[in-house]
C-alpha cells in the first residue's frame, strides 16, 4: 500500500498534462487533460475526445505509433512512403498534416519548416506509451493556432511506474525486424528510463522505400520535494532510408538520411492538489540529406529544422465553483530549405502567446468553458483565437455539449517564403511562389455533442455533429510566365473558402477486464469553391473503425482490428478508391515467477490483401509478424 501511494505521489508532481496516470483508470468516468489544460472528466471536457490507452494499443497489435490513429473516428493513416507516413483529421492534407496539433507530453513537436510531423524517425518508442488523447475538433484556445482541426496529446509512462529491464524482438515477412531494449531503474529520488531501438523493413509494394531506424529514448524524474519535481527527457535518431521508383527518369531512387536530437526539460510546483505550477523548456533539431540524381536534374534536397520553446503555465482554484488554467509562452524557429526557398540562407521566426481557460460549474447542471489564446510572431500580426463552450449535466450518465469557436492556422515559415525554382517531378513538378503576404487561416466551428454512459458505465457513447465554414485556405490560385526561363510560376496564396458537414460516433464497451470493443464511424462532406487543389475530395465521406479483443483464460488473448474508408484524395495526389483493412493477433502471457515474464505473440496485418494507401501504387503488403518480449525486475 505505500508503494502504490508511493507512486501515485510522484506521477501526481509530475506535469500537468503527463499526470495522473493512474488516477486515469482508477476513476468511475475516465479523465482528459488536454481539451482546456485542466483535468476533466470525459464527461464533463468541452471536447469530443479519444482515449487510446495501454489496453488498446497491445489489442491493435500495431507495429508503429501512427497505426494507432485508425482507431479514432475521422482520422486517415497513409504512406506515401514507408518512410513519411501522413496522418490527418478529416482530409484536407499532404504528405503533411499542418491543420493538426501534436503533442507528447504537452509540449509540440510540429515541424517548423512545412508543418506536421516526421513521425518515421521521432525517438519514440510505442511502449514508452500510457495513452493518447485526441481532441477531435479545432482546440487553438488552448494550444495555439496550429490546433486547427484537432490535437493528439501523447502522454508516456512515468518512470517509477516502469521500472525493471525489458527485452523484445518482432519479425517477420517483408524483411521486417524490429529489436527493442528498455530499462527503468532508481536511485534515491530520481528515477530514470533508458531505452533503444533497432528497425529495418522493406518498403511499400512496386517502390524502392526501405527504411533503417535507430531510436534512443530517455526520460528522468527528479522529486525536489514534496511539492516539486522536475523531469527531463532526451531522445535521439538516425534513418537511413530510400525512396524513388526503380528505373524511373523523373523519380530516380535516392539515399535520404536524417539524424534528429530532442529534447524537454519541465519543473513542477504543487502547493495544494489545486493549484501547479508549470515550467518547461523544449529544444529539437533535425538535419536531413537528400541527393537526386537523375538523367534529367542533378540537386540536393538538403533540409533543417530547429525548435527552442520556452513556456509558463498556472493552473488553480479561484473559487469552489471556478477553476482557470493561464500561461505565456515564447518560440524561436529556425529552417534552411534551399531547394523549398532556392536560398541557402537560414529563415527564422519568433512567437509569443498568452492564453486562459476557465471553467464554471453553476445551477449544479451546468458548466461553462471559456478560452482564448492570444499569438503574436515575425510575420503576423497578433490573432486570437476564442473558444465558448457549455456542458448540460441532465443526470449522472448523460451529458450534452455545445461549442463555438474560432480557430486559425499561421503559415509556416516554409510556407511564407516557397520559392521553387527547379522543378523535379520526385519532388514537385512546377514551379511555386509565394506571391503575397500570406494571412492565417480562418475556420469557425459549431458542435453539438452528447456523451452516455449506459450498462453500469461498462459502455460509453460519444456522439458529435459539427458545421465547420474555412476562410482564407492557403493552396496554388494561378501561375505567370517566368521571363527568365519562360516556364509557368505557380502562386501559392490564401483564397479559398469551404464548408464541412461532420457526424461522428464511438462506443467502447468494457464490462470487464477480458472484453474490450472500440467502434468509431465518421461521416464528413466537404464543400469547396472548385480550384487547382480539390479540398472537398480530400477526406474520405464514410470511415469506420473497430477493436475486439478478448482474453481467454491461462493468459490468452486474441484481438481483430477492422478499418474502412471510402474513396478520398490527398492534396496533391490523385483519388485512391475504398480502402479496407483487417488485422488479427493471438497472444500468450507467461508469468514465470515473481519477477518475470514472457510474452509471445503472433499478428498478421492487411489480411485482405494490399490497398492504396496514399496514392495509386503506394500499397502494403499483407504481413505475418511474430514478437516475443521477455521483462524482470
């Protein structure tokens, strides 16, 4: 019993978006800690939101973090390569997701040249996991302007809760291996994780992509006090990895590798189980390299990318009915592009924000969210960004939610300064300029929300409809003729306007400790103004997902994973038509004393066979997986 309180005390000082962890389970309705920077009750956040916790990630038998993010209504998973898997929030993407905030342990890691995420080569490992929250719907009232159509929050494991060494191997067909070594220890009060990782794979079917990944994760928490704590994570990788199509004259195969160093340092301060102060101090640098070779063009598409970002964050209790959660935070972003903004020279940005999220409960029935953040940066003028959000309590297991809000998106800077000047069709066939100033996008949300629990809360229903109008949406509005060379200059502006109809529904059943069952659809319309880049086809109209899993006496389980989606095109990619996918596990713990076990697991993926992915011809295999995972403490 003191070891448990033990625990709890430290997760609890830890900050307050990777806290309570295991207050998260043990709660009669589970808790978010990403719609308003508060802790709340699913029941109660002004948010349509998915958990994906420990017990789902081990069910979907998913090789990689991005294959997690089928499991939430509305969200596509694609590869263009296997090395730049894309991952969005109702379409209106690229190879890169810039309308979506991601987060581990609530500080960003958007890229700060083009937006999204590299998440081929983040030094992350899918174990180092507790859960996931995804904010389903625009949340820049709480992070900023980049939160445009949704937020996922990756919040990982505490230390002291991971102790003990952990050892694991998954291969399989397609020449994939994957080794992973961990090792959780402590001295005194600080308690440490260590961990590495080893992948190979060929790539997507037709195409010349393997990829070769090595990942050092690390993360220390230091308790100062009873009230204090500091943790400090460290995370390194390398990729070596090919893309092109073989014997192709405009997509010759390329070497391309990328090293990437990360870092997070955060203080916390709790006087009372009210109040926190945060401190955390976030830096990340990745460097690629990328020649092309070719019959026709001979260039390097040399890339980086570097982050520093400084932020303040209180949260407390103003009265017994009205809590807020305020802070400022400041940025410095650096890129060098020179193929993206034909310059050698390095471009760099600085932001500074100040934000506040209060919530009132009044009549016992009622609770009001209200936000705003507030973004000034190099280029921009200040925006802000408001959210108003009000929750019915009708009883006990039932609630309803309404929102208003808008978000915007600031440009990046790569966006700010594009300059293509060599067209390569490997990259980008034509020529682009940024012509003008470009303003932030604008997008204004209406949302209707309902969230039940039903069958003595062993099943919980989140139901959500949205009206969604876009302004000023950044694409390619025309094209002059260059004098010099006489070849047409695309204009990359702000223009377009769109509207979005959106429906979605979830249930997660789980009236026990063997059963789980997770099911999410989406249906979504967009409607856009016709021009060279067809948003309203960039989501799918129908997607749905679902979890089953089981576990069986004597340490078995089995679990099947379905996903579907009907036909969709990414931004500057041709229509690819229904994809369907179905993933089946079979597991078996063995608990060979007090201090170790064994875990062998089976999993085949794509059982359907390959589906596009991306683009037509970018398609996985199917794929037989065998892991085995041996720990001690």
């Amino acid at each position: 019993m003191k070891r448990g309180a033990g625990v709890l005390l430290l997760v609890c000082s830890q900050p307050l978006l990777a806290q309570h962890a295991e207050d998260f389970f043990l709660d009669d309705a589970p808790t978010a800690l990403t719609a308003t920077r508060l802790k709340q009750s699913l029941f109660t956040a002004p948010a349509a939101i998915t958990v994906i916790d420990k017990a789902m990630i081990k069910a979907s038998g998913a090789k990689e973090i991005v294959e997690l993010f089928r499991l939430v209504p509305g969200m596509q998973v694609g590869y263009e390569r296997k090395n730049l898997p894309s991952v969005t929030y109702h379409g209106m993407a690229d190879e890169f997701s810039r309308d979506m905030q991601v987060l581990i342990d609530g500080h960003s890691i958007y890229s700060a040249s083009f937006g999204g995420v590299h998440w081929d080569d983040y030094p992350l490992l899918i174990e180092d996991i507790e859960r996931i929250e995804v904010i389903r719907g625009p949340n820049a009232a709480t992070y900023g302007p980049n939160s445009f159509l949704g937020v996922i929050n990756i919040i990982t494991t505490h230390s002291l809760q991971d102790q003990g060494a952990k050892v694991s191997f998954r291969g399989g067909s397609n020449d994939y291996y994957r080794a992973a070594a961990r090792y959780g220890g402590r001295w005194k009060d600080l308690s440490y994780r260590l961990a590495y990782m080893h992948q190979q794979e060929d790539g997507l079917e037709g195409v010349a992509d393997d990829q070769l990944v090595d990942v050092l994760s690390t993360r220390f928490d230091y308790r100062l006090s009873e009230q204090s704590a500091l943790q400090y994570n460290f995370g390194y990788s390398a990729d070596k990895s090919q893309s092109g199509t073989i014997g192709s004259l405009t997509d010759p195969v390329r070497h391309q590798r990328s090293r990437r160093i990360s870092q997070n340092l955060s203080w916390t301060y709790q006087p009372t189980l009210d109040e926190q102060l945060l401190i955390q101090l976030t830096h990340f640098r990745r460097d690629s390299v990328e020649p092309i070779h070719s019959a026709l063009r001979n260039l390097n598409n040399d890339t980086m990318s570097e982050r520093l970002d400084f932020e303040l964050q209180h949260s407390t209790l103003l009265f017994d009915d009205l809590r807020v959660a305020w802070g400022v935070g400041s940025r410095l972003d650096r890129i060098r592009l020179p193929f993206w903004l034909s310059s050698y020279d390095d471009k760099t940005n600085v932001l500074y924000r100040i934000f506040a999220n209060f919530e009132w409960k009044f009549l016992d029935d009622f609770i009001l969210n209200l936000g705003a953040l507030l973004e000034k940066n190099s280029y921009q003028d200040a925006d802000i960004s408001p959210r108003i959000a009000l929750n019915y309590l009708w009883s006990d297991q039932h609630s309803f939610r309404f929102i208003a809000s808008r978000a915007s998106r600031m440009p990046t800077i790569g966006e700010q300064y594009i300059d293509i000047r060599r067209t390569v069709s490997a990259i980008l066939p034509y020529q682009v300029k940024t012509t003008s100033h470009l303003l932030p996008e604008e997008l204004y949300t209406l949302e209707l929300g309902y969230h039940g629990q039903y069958f003595n809360k062993a099943l919980t229903a989140d139901l959500k409809f949205a009206h969604q109008r876009f302004r000023r949406l950044t694409q390619i509005t025309g094209s002059h003729i260059d004098p010099q060379t006489l070849e047409p200059v695309m204009h990359y502006q702000t223009a377009d306007v769109a509207t979005a109809l959106n429906y979605e529904m979830q249930l997660d059943y789980r009236p026990n400790r063997q059963i789980l069952l997770h099911l999410g659809y989406s249906w979504i319309n967009i409607d856009a103004s016709p021009s060279f880049i067809d948003y309203g086809a960039s989501a799918p109209h129908h997607s749905l997902n679902v979890l089953a899993s089981y576990q069986f006496l004597q340490r078995w389980q089995a679990s099947v994973s379905y996903y579907y989606q009907s036909k969709m095109t990414y931004l500057r990619s041709s229509e690819i038509g229904q994809f369907q996918r179905l993933d089946l596990m079979l597991n078996k713990s063995f608990q060979l004393n007090e201090n170790q076990s064994l875990n062998v697991a089976v999993i085949h993926q794509n059982v359907l066979g390959s589906k596009d992915e991306f683009s037509p011809g970018d398609r996985l295999s199917d794929q037989t997986l065998f892991q085995i995972s041996y720990r001690f403490d």
